[in-house]
C-alpha cells in the first residue's frame, strides 16, 4: 500500500519536532507563526495546526503572548520520565516476553553483545554511536510490536520524545554505551527466553543505571 503524502501542516510538524529534538531549535527559542510560515515555505494555517500538536506534546509553551518557546527538561522532568519508563518500559518488555517469536530477540542478543567491545574503543566516532542508537530504536520498535498493546504504545511514543532530548543533553559516554549493550542484550536474552520477570527486572536495572548516568551528568541532580 502506498504511503499516504503527508499534509502541509504535517511536513510542517516533522519539521519543526525534529528540529526541536536534535537541538536545531534549542530550548528558549521563539517561534512565531509568520517566520515559520515563510521559513518553511507554506502558509500560517499549517503551522498553526503544528504548533498546537508541538504544544500538546510538551515541546512548545505558550507563555510568550503570540510566540511559543521552546520547551526545556528539567532536572524534575528527567525524574519523573524515568519514574515512567520504569513502568512503562518494563511492562512491554514482560509482555514482549510472552509474545514475541523467540528467534528474533536472540539475534538482537547477539547484536547487542556484539555492539560491546567496538563502544569501549578510543577512536569511537559518531556515525558509530547514530549506529548504535538505530540499533536501540529497532530493538524498542520490535518489543513494541511484540507487547501489541496499542494504548501502552501510544503512551511509550510520548515519552521517547522528551527521552530522546534527555539523552542529546547529556551526550554519549562510551562507557556508559559500552555498559548499556550488555544491559539491552540481557534484556533482549530474556525476552528470546520468554522469561517475562527477569525481562522485567533486566529493564529496570537498565533504566536504575540509565538515570544513574543521567544524575552524574547533571550538577543539579548529583546522586541520590
């Protein structure tokens, strides 16, 4: 089936969201409909209607008057998203577990184990680290399609959005890549296994030493 072309006001939306999430339009910055119209080559209506989708979703704030800021993640939000992921995350991959086909996460097990050494190297470089989180997002795509739960997806799509920015804020450690593999490759592991609890457990001590890196990263939050 053919890919239905997307409207004016979604090529604006995807525009502007992807621009907001890889820092393009840092946090602070003010958007107002007449420059993006003519930035974006369509006219006010359409990026009206992206506006209010981006505000919906946490990523604009409406406390300029006629211009939207862009919003930032607060050291409360970084709290609370990982408070979220630990049951949201966690649940999908419980049900992954009773619901995938068992080959396809032992091989992402592999790739994951695989990732480890090549993230400890010195001369790691960034097309490799876009690499590995490509590797991520397929993993998450696949225990997605496994929990086939559409409103527990629906609430995970929400979340990644402001977890993505978290993760461009506080940059990639190869340590903390390197330890991350290993985590995501038990995870996978047990979901090959269909053991749900210790793919369960797996993704709660992978998102415990997430937000643990995160803590370090952020003087405001430090270690608690």
């Amino acid at each position: 089936m053919a890919t239905k072309p997307l409207s004016a006001a979604g090529r604006a939306y995807e525009r502007l969201r992807s621009e907001i999430l890889n820092g393009e339009l840092g946090p602070g910055a003010t958007l107002y409909e007449v420059e993006q119209a003519d930035r974006l080559g369509v006219s006010r209506t359409p990026v009206r209607e992206a506006f209010g989708r981006l505000v919906a979703e946490g990523l604009l704030d409406e406390r300029l008057g006629r211009g939207l800021v862009v919003t930032d993640v607060s050291d409360r939000d970084i709290e609370a998203l990982f408070e979220m992921r630990a049951c949201l995350e966690a649940q999908a991959a419980q049900l992954a577990a009773r619901r995938a086909q068992p080959d396809v996460f032992a091989r992402y097990a592999d790739d994951f184990r695989a990732w480890h050494g090549p993230l400890q190297q010195p001369d790691l470089t960034d097309g490799q680290v876009d690499d590995y989180y490509a590797l991520i997002r397929r993993f998450d795509d696949e225990v997605d399609s496994a929990a086939n739960n559409s409103y527990l997806l629906d609430a995970l799509d929400a979340l990644r959005t402001h977890v993505a920015r978290v993760r461009r804020k506080a940059g990639a450690s190869p340590a903390r890549l390197a330890a991350s593999a290993l985590e995501h490759a038990l995870i996978a592991s047990a979901i090959a296994d269909r053991d749900a609890a210790m793919a369960m457990h797996a993704t709660h001590v992978h998102l415990r030493n997430s937000l643990e890196h995160f803590r370090h990263e952020y003087t405001g939050l430090g270690s608690r």
